[in-house]
C-alpha cells in the first residue's frame, strides 16, 4: 500500500476530524473529572466533619458517575475488569442512594 492509499483512508475514516484536537479533548475531559471527582470527595468529607452529616448525595453522584464511565469502557473494550469495576461502582452508588434516601427519610 502507497503512502497516499494510507492517507486517504485514513483520511476518510476520520471524515476531517483532527486526531490531536480529539486526543487533547479526550485529556481535557479526563483530567476535569478527575478534578471533579476529588473536590466532590473533599466536599463530602468537609461536608461530615463540619455539620456532623455525610453528604451521601454526592459520594451517590461520583459512583454514578464512575460506574457509567467504566460501563462506557466496557461497552467499546469488552474487557472482563471494566465490567467488574463497573459492577463494583454501581453497588457503591445503589447504597450510597439508599443512605441518602434513609438520611432524608429520618431528617
């Protein structure tokens, strides 16, 4: 195969999409959640040693979240770790619903 066969298939698999723009988003994007999910942590550990409560809301929110992100994984890998992990967060994020929902209940 020409280097110019290899260039314009690969051209026509991104359909003019430039590949380091959507490496540099997909770091963006990382590198944010990550950031998200550690202040959101601090919050609720903040949130339990200053007013006495735990804020189940949010460690609820950041399972959640990290349970879709490594459903997501799975769903394009298909690799059996991904899957267990996500399982795993998803347990987390049901209890931490239920204690949120207990929490609210009893006031």
């Amino acid at each position: 195969m020409k280097r110019e066969e290899i260039l314009a298939r690969s051209q026509n698999e991104n359909k003019g999409k430039d590949i380091a723009d959507m490496e540099l988003a997909k770091a963006g994007i990382r590198a944010g959640w990550i950031v998200t999910v550690c202040l959101a942590l601090a919050a609720a550990v903040i949130d339990g040693i200053v007013f006495g409560r735990a804020a189940f809301e949010v460690l609820f929110a950041v399972m959640s979240g990290l349970a879709v992100v490594f459903f997501c994984k799975y769903a394009k890998r298909k690799k059996t770790h991904e899957l267990i992990v996500a399982l795993c967060y998803t347990v987390a994020s049901v209890a931490w619903l239920v204690a949120w929902l207990l929490q609210m209940k009893n006031g």
